[in-house]
C-alpha cells in the first residue's frame, strides 16, 4: 500500500515540480509579466521609447535606484528597513565634493577619495547595526533617527551646490565600453556578485535566516547579531556608492542628491517580492522591481506624465503589493 | 439582571454535564468519551499528565473548541455549538496561568472592561464603576488589599490573579474554571487563594480547579476526576481517595513496546552542571552526564526543565554555579556551542525549531552550511546529496527537498528538526519534549535515532513530561520540582508512580 503511493508519487514528480517552481517564483514571474506588458505599450504608443539609446538610457537611469535598492534588499531579507540609505548617499556626495573644492579639484585625489566615500558609508552602517542589535528596536525607527541626524549634518556642509569636482571624476559616470557604459556593467556585475551571495554562500543564508526567525536562526548557530551588522554594512555601502555616481553624474555636490530614494528603494524591493517581514524573496525580483520603476519613469516623462501624479502612483503601488504580499499572520 | 450570587441552598444542581465527548485534531485522537460534570457549591479537581487532555477539555466547556461528538449540558439545556461568547453569557469564566489584563489600565477598568457601566451623556460612569468594582472585591475579601482605581502593572501576581476572579464574578460566572492557579503564586499568598475559592463555593459556584499538586487538591476540592491519554479514568470522591491511588490513576499505563532501549557503551563524563542557579526558575542543580549515556529530565510544567536544557547551549542567564563540557567552561552562545558539537532540538517546533515558511531543504542545511562550503560558495550539489541522504535516513515525508516546512506533518516537522542536527554530527545532544504531539509511529522512529546517536557515543539529555517515554529511554532520570533536583533515579528502579511522587512533591 505504502509503496504503490509512494510510486504515484513519483510519477507525479515532475508535474509537481514544474508548478511549485511556478508559484514558488510567482512574485518574479508577475514582475517581468508587467516590465513586458508596460515595455509592450510603451513600444506601440511612444516611438522615441523604441530607439536603442533610450532603452540603454533606461538602463543607466536605473543605476542609481539599482545600488540603493540592492542593499535595501538585504535589510528587508533580515526583516528591517533601512531609511537612511538617502542621506547616506548624500552625505559622501557632499564631503567628497568638499574636499575636491578644498582641494582646487585635485584629481589625485579622486581614489583616496572614493574610498573614503566607502568607508563613511561602511561606518554608518556599521553604526546602524550596531544600534540595531543592541537595542532590539524596529530598524525602521532607528535608521529613520540615523536618517534625521544626517539631514542635519548634510545641511551644515552646505545648502547649496559644492562646485570644483575634477574633470575626470565627472568621466566616470559617462565612460563607454564600446556602446555599453561602464556603470550598466558595474551595476550588472554587482547584481551577479549579490545574487550569488544571497543564494550561495553561508552568509547570505544567514540573512533569510535571521529574517525568518531570530529564535531558530540562533538555535541553528547562526550569529545573529553579526549577520545583521554585515547588512547594514553592506547596505550603507551601496549607498555610499550610489552617492559617488550622483556626484559624478551631476557634476556638482548636491545637497538634495538622492531625495526620496529611500522610500524608491523599498517600493522597488516591495514590488520585486521580497516580503517586507523578512525571510522571503529574491534579489532578482528586486531588480525586476528597479527596471519597472526606471521603465514607468521613462515612460512618463516621455508621454510628461506630471511629477505629482508620478508620486501619487508611486504610492498607490506600494500599498497594493503590501497589500497583495500581505503578513502570514493575517492569513 | 439580578446581580445576587446563587443562593447556597442551590448545592447539588448539575450546573455541567458533558458525556461522551470526543475530539479529534488530524489523526490524533484528543478526547475519546470524556465524561465531566460539575455541581453547583462543589469544588470538582481535573488532574492528568501533560497532554491527558484537560486542556482540550476546558476549551470544550468554554467553547473555544466544538467536539466531534458528545453532548454538553450547561443548566440543564443542551448545547451543541457552544460558541466563547455563549458560553460566557451562560456564566462560564475562566483563569488562566497567563492573564488577560491590560497592564496600563486601572483595576475597575479591567474587572468593568466588557460591561462599563454608562451614565450621563453617554459617558462611563466612573463613580459607579469604581462602586462596582468594590462590591465584587469585597465578595473575595480582598476590598482592603486592591484599590479599585490601582493600575494592574504595580499589582502583585497575586493581587492580579484576583481580579481576574473579580473579573469572571463580573459577568455573574456560575462555573469558573481555574488553570493551575496556584502554579504562578508564592506560597504565601496560596492561603487567600483557597480561602477566595472557598468563599465561591459557599455562594453556589460551581469551581474546576485544575492543578498538578496533588496534596493541594486534598485540601481544597470535594471531588477530582482523573484524565489520562485522554480519557476519564476515574471521578472519585476526594474523602474516598488517597495520593497514590491518583498518581497511580495518572500514570498507569501499559508500557507499549516502544522502546527500543539498547545497551551502548557508556563512557567517560563529557558533562558536568555543578551548583546552577538561573535567576528566579533553577536553583542548585548537579548532574553529570556520559557519553553514549541518555539522562532523562522529569517535571512538571514549570519545573525548570526547559531552562536547564536552554542554559547548556547558553541559552540563560546563569546566576551562579558552571556548566563544564570535556573539561573547558561550556560555551555562552549557540553557534559556539554548535561549533563544538553541543546542539539542543528544542521543544517547540514551531516558534524554535523551523523557519516555517523556507523549504525543508533550506532548514537541514542552516546549521550546516560550512559542510558545503568551498572557498566561501556553497556547493549545491553536495547540499542537495546531503539533504536527500538525511531525508532517506529519516524517511521524511514527502521526500521533496523543496517543500515549504509549514506544509509538513508535526511528526515530518520534528524529523526535519531532528535531521537538521543529526546532519550536524553532534557529541552532545539535548532533547526537550522530541515527541510532543506527534503520532505514534514517528515518535518510535525518533527513538531509533536516539539510541542510535548514544550507540555512536554521543551523550543524551531527554527532557520530556511523558514518562513512559524517559523510562523506556533513559539510564537515569533526573527528578525536578519547582527548579530544584529532588531526585535522581537509576533505570533498575525505574517506575511510573515513584517519579511522578517525585515530581508532585507527594510524600508517603
């Protein structure tokens, strides 16, 4: 009796298979669904959209949200959200740009300088980890404080634009490897570093871990508190990146660099599928999630949709997928 | 509505009746012809083992659970779907262990919260509240000890524990059911507690007063009837009883041929606990254990078995005393104690075993990951044999890797929990509860794998609440009552009622 179920079982295997690979990744699948179905419309109704440069132009306006969004990934994989990544990326935009105007634009300095950006970035997070986990507090709450004391520190750099940026810092942004920017590849790369991380190595495991259950997740050996500073680490780091490429695309330290690109993150890794409760999701869904908001972005400045109502829709989007991605306890 | 209390001449009137209930959940049969009735002015005990089915009972009466089958009269009237708020309109209330107050609120407020009573323009009479909830502390003789307009946060347990009574008082309860009161309680305050209860049953109350101290239900109750695996095994008397026959009641049971206890090399001592203290739940605990040695951990719930189990994966805060593993300081964390082969299968599945909503895959492998580890990338190939080798192993199923954990049986479920560590290669294991509810034949194969890790010279610390189970189990088993070791026994002189007299506390 057991055996014979047990060989319907088998036969049945990969039909099985195939549909839980389905609904395992619904949330991926429904996302580029909808990049189709949106790149579809725009092709047929707009036809500057159709032309290579603004396809390749889509890709490169997703960079920025790209880096940001990456890292905000990882935190919403550990069950937080990080709301200082903005200010983060602000805040290296602005000193680096300081001290290449303190400087005279001392192109020299540009490597000490990315890497100081780097390391300001790391610091934060680091400091937002730590706060984290000693506290026990929602991560939303502490990075929002974090967020706040930055905006203060970034207002007394400067409220105005920082000029005196090097010439060859402002080539990194449009430097071309053929017809391909350098940055689409850096970003392309970084997404297959991630990607890898998150599904292949011990400490990309820990993060679902962590966000799944703190109890089992420490039960099951997993240091906890170390996993969590790691993410914000990581996170703050992509900001700091984020802030070097601002800097680079806009010339000039900018004290409103990256505004709103927190609340952009989160709605990218909302709509990509990563459960905003922590544990669940992938990394490509969230770069799913970036493409569709460069997409609908280019997509209305084309048709000049007007900003107010690209903000209204911005909203409408996260309620829908908290909705539709709603807590398990409710369920 | 008449707010008097029922007269005492009502003493005798059945104000429960339940016969035949049954209940099942899935495949596990909870309740089997379950007969319970309760009168008015008497104090009727409910005892049993943990898992005897008391608590599926009390959800019957109080209509948190509707049985499969059975009947429950409550006043004389038939009632087939008893539903919570039914049955508190019918005056069923109950205590729990866990109250639900709302700490930030004052007393009246609580005892009034579902019935405040409104006065002018709508708004909550506060004068008649405060009057109101006098009245029903001066009922328990406790008017001069809470004051009505006191915020529960800076009662004592005790005083706690009291108005919640109030509370059930408050809704005119005629039959209040209390869950383990006196387990939360100092024994100072144990005294008022039984005088209140007395005081209920002079005034026509009908109490079930459930309890794991046997000596208390001698002093307090008129009648106790004796759940075991789920059924009535006796209602009895309190006059016409003594301690033994009810221990005897509760744990006589054919032992099954369950376990398959096989002699294993017993070693040298890998475990010493000497003098532990834990804040507030384990006092001056010493045992030793062996490799390829199991020590089982009896008690009652409360017992400080789960603590114990907890701190020797660092998992407490240790007052005073030391927990030495091969020699060294056992380690202060759970990754530094995985790291040296010490693991703990925890007694709830669910809230520490598994991230329930990742794959079964995903769960084996956490604590695992460095096995399949090359140059800091997981391999997933060697993943994928390990798992389906430990799946084989334990005949989990369904074998599919990729399975959500949440979609699995409870006996799966402890298996993947199980498998996890198994995969681990552990030198130390410890068990709490491994078998709660799950079903018989997973439980006997779970006992294979642990004689099969003692045969491998791993030591076992089996902390469980069924006693069948340590004694088919164990070499030694180490008695724990109220966070104190009070006995230890060795397997030739194993028997149910001497560690259940142990664990109650009951001396003859």
């Amino acid at each position: 009796m057991v055996m014979s179920l047990l060989n319907t079982r088998d036969t049945t295997n990969s039909k099985t298979r195939s549909v839980r690979l389905l609904r395992n990744n619904a949330s991926i699948i429904l996302i580029y669904t909808i990049i189709l179905i949106v790149i579809g419309i725009a092709f047929f109704v707009n036809e500057n959209f159709r032309s290579p440069s603004n396809l390749i132009n889509i890709l490169r306006q997703s960079i920025i949200l790209g880096l940001i969004a990456i890292g905000q990934s990882m935190i919403a994989l550990t069950g937080g959200l990080d709301m200082s990544v903005a200010q983060v990326a602000r805040i290296v935009g602005l000193t680096v740009a300081s001290i290449f105007a303190i400087s005279g634009s001392n192109p020299t300095l540009i490597m000490p300088l990315i890497i100081l950006g780097l390391l300001i970035g790391g610091t934060i997070g680091l400091l937002n980890g730590i706060l984290v986990t000693r506290t026990h507090a929602n991560p939303f709450i502490i990075t929002l404080g974090i967020a706040s004391i930055l905006r203060g520190v970034n207002l007394a750099i400067s409220s105005t634009p920082i000029r005196g940026i090097p010439k060859p810092y402002l080539h990194i942004y449009d430097y071309k490897i053929g017809i391909v920017p350098l940055n689409v590849l850096v970003m392309i790369l970084v997404w297959i570093l991630v990607y890898i991380f998150t599904t292949r190595t011990r400490n990309g495991r820990a993060l679902f871990a962590v966000g799944g259950s703190e109890r089992v997740a420490r039960l099951s050996g997993i240091n906890y508190n170390k996993t969590l500073i790691m993410a914000y680490i990581i996170c703050s780091i992509f900001a700091a990146m984020t802030g070097l490429f601002l800097l680079s695309r806009t010339g000039v330290g900018d004290p409103s660099a990256a505004e709103g690109m927190d609340f952009q993150s989160i709605v990218a890794v909302a709509l990509g599928g990563i459960s905003l409760y922590g544990g669940k999701g992938s990394i490509i869904g969230t770069m799913g999630g970036v493409l569709l908001l460069a997409t609908l972005s280019n997509v209305f400045n084309l048709l000049q949709v007007n900003i107010y109502y690209q903000q209204l829709f911005l909203g409408l989007i996260v309620l829908i997928t908290v909705a539709a991605y709603k807590s398990p306890r409710s369920s | 509505m008449s707010t008097s209390s029922v007269s005492p001449n009502s003493t005798g009137i059945y104000l429960l009746s339940v016969s035949n209930i049954e209940k099942y959940f899935g495949g596990i049969h909870a309740l089997s012809k379950v007969s319970f009735d309760l009168k008015a002015g008497e104090i009727h005990a409910l005892v049993g083992e943990n898992g005897a089915g008391k608590s599926t009972l009390i959800k019957i009466i109080t209509g948190a659970y509707t049985p499969d089958s059975g009947e429950i009269h409550i006043n004389g009237n038939i009632y087939r779907n008893l539903d919570p708020i039914q049955a508190r309109n019918l005056g069923i209330a109950a205590v729990y262990q866990e109250f639900n107050l709302l700490p930030e609120l004052s007393v009246a407020e609580n005892i009034t919260l579902g019935a405040q009573p409104i006065g002018k323009y709508k708004l909550i009479d506060q004068k008649s509240r405060s009057l109101i909830t006098y009245q029903l502390l001066e009922r328990l003789g406790a008017e001069s000890l809470i004051d009505p307009d006191e915020l529960v946060k800076n009662l004592t347990v005790g005083e706690q524990q009291l108005v919640e009574i109030a509370k059930a008082l408050a809704i005119n309860a005629r039959i209040l059911i209390m869950d383990e009161p006196s387990a939360i309680l100092p024994s100072r305050d144990l005294d008022r507690l039984f005088s209140v209860i007395r005081h209920l049953r002079e005034e026509g109350c009908g109490i079930i007063y459930i309890s794991h101290r046997i000596n208390e239900i001698f002093e307090l109750a008129d009648r106790v009837t004796v759940l075991k695996d789920g059924q009535t095994m006796a209602t009895k008397n309190v006059a016409d009883t003594n301690q033994v026959e009810l221990v005897n009641l509760m744990v006589g049971r054919p032992l099954m041929d369950m376990y398959p206890k096989k002699e294993s090399l017993v070693g040298e001592v890998i475990l010493e606990v000497n003098n532990l203290c834990i804040e507030g739940t384990v006092f001056d605990i010493n045992f030793n254990l062996k490799s390829g040695e199991i020590v089982g951990l009896a008690g009652l719930g409360g017992s400080g078995r789960t603590t114990i189990c907890r701190s020797l994966v660092g998992l407490a805060n240790i007052h005073s005393g030391e927990i030495i593993y091969q020699g060294e300081p056992a380690p202060r964390s759970p990754s530094a104690a995985a790291k040296l082969g010490i693991v703990l299968i925890p007694e709830d599945r669910k809230t520490y075993g598994l991230v329930l909503n990742q794959t079964m895959r995903f769960n084996l492998s956490l604590p695992n990951l460095n096995q399949f580890t090359k140059l800091g990338i997981l391999s997933s190939l060697k993943e994928k044999e390990a798992v389906q080798m430990i799946i084989k192993k334990l005949q989990i199923k369904p074998p599919t890797p990729n399975i959500s954990t949440e979609n699995l049986s409870g006996g799966n479920q402890q298996k993947v929990v199980v498998g996890k560590w198994l995969m681990a290669n552990p030198k130390l294991v410890i068990f709490d509860e491994p078998t709660r509810g799950i079903d018989v034949g997973a439980k006997a194969e779970i006992y294979v794998h642990i004689n099969e890790l003692t045969k491998q010279g791993v030591g076992v610390i089996l902390a469980s609440s069924e006693l069948p189970e340590l004694i088919g189990m164990c070499d030694r088993i180490l008695v724990l009552y109220e966070g104190r070791l009070v006995g230890e026994v060795h397997r030739e002189n194993f028997s149910e009622e001497k560690i259940m007299q142990l664990a109650t506390a009951v001396n003859n």
